[in-house]
C-alpha cells in the first residue's frame, strides 16, 4: 500500500515538471530554450494587453556594503596616574551630563605624595633663606674687599640654586595639589557609557581605560569596502546610508578613508559621518547594522522592464513577447533590481515590445 502511494506521488510529479517544461517550451519543441529564443507556442495579443517597447536607460550600478554605526566622539576615561579604584558610579547603557562623577580612586598615596610635597618645599624654603643670608652677608664683604671673588662667586651660585630649587618644589606642590583633586573621574562631555570595563577593587593605571563614553548625537557609519571603489571616493563626498532596522534612508559625508589595505580582502575602511539629526540621532545607537551605498562603477545604458513582468519557474526566467498581434514565451536572464525594475543581463533586445500585464 505504501509503495503504490510513493509510486502515485512520484508520478504527480513528473507531471507537474513536465507541464512547466512544456509551457516553456523546452520539451515539445524538439529543443531547450536558450536566453533570447522564442517557443513556438503563440497565442493571440488579448484586447487589453499592456504592453512596454524597450529601450535603454542609465543605471547607476549603486552598491552596498555592510557598515557599522559608530560615535565620532568617543572618550576612553582612564586615571592619569596608578591608583585603587573605589568606587565606580555608572554602568553600561547609562545617560551621563558633563560634569558627572563616573569614578572614584583612592586618595592615600595621592595625598602621603602631596604631604611629602610640602614638607620638601618646606625644607627647600628653609635652604634657600640660609643660603640668601650668606650671599648677602658674603656681598658685603666683597665690596669692602674683605673677601674673595672665588667666594663672592661660590656664595651667589648658591644662593640661585636654593631659589631654583624652592620654585620646583612649589611646582611640585602644586601639581600634587591636582592629583589629589584627580582621584575622581568625570564625564568630559554628555553622552551615553557604551563600556565598563574595571570593577571596584580593580587597579587603575594611566591609559587604561576604567569606562568608555560614548557621544550619541555625533555618529558614522564605517564600512569595509573593495579598494576599486575606495580610489573613487574623496572626502567631502556623498554616500547613501540605509538603516533598514528603522526604514531610514539618509545621506552621509565622507570625512575618513583609511589608506591601510587590508591583505585579506583588499578592502579599506571608509567613513562617513551623517547627518546632525536629533530626531535620527534619537533612533540610532553605536553598534548598529547599517549599509553604505555607492555607485563606483559608473553609469551604464541597460535594459530595464518591470520586474511584475517577469515569470520564474524555480531559477528559469521568462517573459512575454509581443510579435505582430501574438505572444511568445522567451527565456531572459536577468541583474540588478533596482526598486520595481530589473535589468535584463541576455534575452531581449532593444525596440522589442513585451507584454508587462503578465497574468494574462
């Protein structure tokens, strides 16, 4: 019972792709139909047939390559010197105003630094008032020509080193005084925290970064494309941006291209920053999925007929021909769409009328 059931679909489907292969001409006709040949089943042009005369149109070959919004400005907040991180005030995701405290690092060693600071100015000052005494007091005696030049010399090198070294103790002093204000961390700019990146406990240190802030209404998108379409481009150039995650085309500004290739995929990084929109700016995120568009290869003359006029059966390509007042089947191969049209590759002809209400 089941081998006759196999042996019934089987046959169903035989019939069924020889019925396709029929209506396109390829058995029946004694030979497969090529792009450009006509089967020899015609029907009569129906009364309200509508029809299209084919002519060449400009194409702008734009392509697309996947790119990724990014923030124009980025701020990688780090401490300026090595110290313990004891407090960390945001996390990721969160909404900071400038000014806003983001972390704070332990103050001790900054402040024994500070104090040691002081106590060298302090011995400093000291060194330098014993030192001005004696140049004054050993001036004087030069001038009543009861001391030596060499003397007289000694005392005021001295002296001027003690002043020098007073002034770089209060410049230690007062960066020290900086530090100690530098323990906390501030957002620089107001923005969003795309990263953290340390946890409280964790050792801060100069250039590594314990958040990273992120501006959302200064954004690019950067994308990786063929550097045969890269040499195309200048900055200060126009591209296409879609964002088809928010239905949103917009027109971005080249402001970047990298000159680096990279080996692997001969590509370079372009980018381009868009629009100052807040209500876009809104919307979009660093990080999102976007397309760069751009046509880098120039303007051709092609055909193009609407894409409801042609039919496919599975990857087989046809359309309708209109020969006198008759309709013939013809295989077409076909391109690019480009919204409701389609470029046709092999298969037509310019001046060529086809029919383009197909459901007749």
């Amino acid at each position: 019972m089941n081998r006759l059931k196999w042996i019934i679909s089987a046959l169903a489907i035989l019939v069924l792709i020889f019925v396709i292969l029929f209506a396109l001409g390829i058995i029946g006709g004694g030979e497969k139909v090529e792009p450009g040949n006509v089967t020899v089943h015609a029907k009569p042009l129906p009364a309200n047939a509508k029809t299209l005369t084919l002519g060449k149109q400009q194409s702008d070959n734009t392509l697309s390559w996947p790119a990724t919004i990014r923030s124009r400005s980025v701020a990688r907040i780090a401490p300026k010197f090595s110290a313990r991180i004891i407090e960390i005030t945001v996390d990721a995701s969160d909404k900071v105003n400038k000014g806003d405290v983001l972390a704070r690092l332990d103050e001790q060693a900054m402040r024994a630094a500070y104090q040691q600071a002081l106590a060298a100015l302090n011995a400093a000052k000291a060194q330098a008032q014993r030192a001005i005494a004696d140049e004054k007091r050993i001036i004087g005696l030069y001038e009543k020509e009861a001391a030596t030049r060499q003397s007289y010399d000694a005392a005021v090198a001295q002296a001027n080193s003690a002043r020098a070294a007073v002034k770089r103790a209060t410049s230690a002093v007062r960066q020290a005084k900086v530090n100690l204000g530098e323990n906390v961390l501030r957002a620089p700019f107001d923005g969003v925290i795309s990263e953290r990146l340390k946890e409280p406990g964790d050792m801060g240190l100069p250039g590594d970064p314990v958040v990273i802030l992120t501006k959302t209404d200064h954004l690019r998108v950067e994308a990786a494309i063929p550097t045969s379409c890269a040499n195309k481009l200048s900055v200060g150039d126009a591209v296409g941006v879609r964002i088809d995650s928010f239905n949103v085309k917009t027109t971005g500004t080249v402001d970047e291209i990298v000159p680096e290739i990279d080996p692997a995929t001969r590509t370079q990084l372009v980018k381009a920053s868009l629009p100052d929109n807040p209500e876009l700016s809104a919307k979009l995120t660093p990080g999102l999925f976007a397309w760069l568009e751009q046509g880098c290869e120039g303007h051709q003359n092609v055909l193009m007929i609407p894409v409801s006029a042609v039919v496919r059966y599975g990857q087989l390509e046809t359309v309708t021909v209109v020969e006198g007042n008759q309709l013939h089947t013809r295989h077409i191969r076909t391109g690019k769409q480009n919204g409701d049209q389609v470029e046709v590759l092999s298969g037509l002809s310019e001046g060529e009328t086809i029919l383009i209400n197909s459901g007749l």
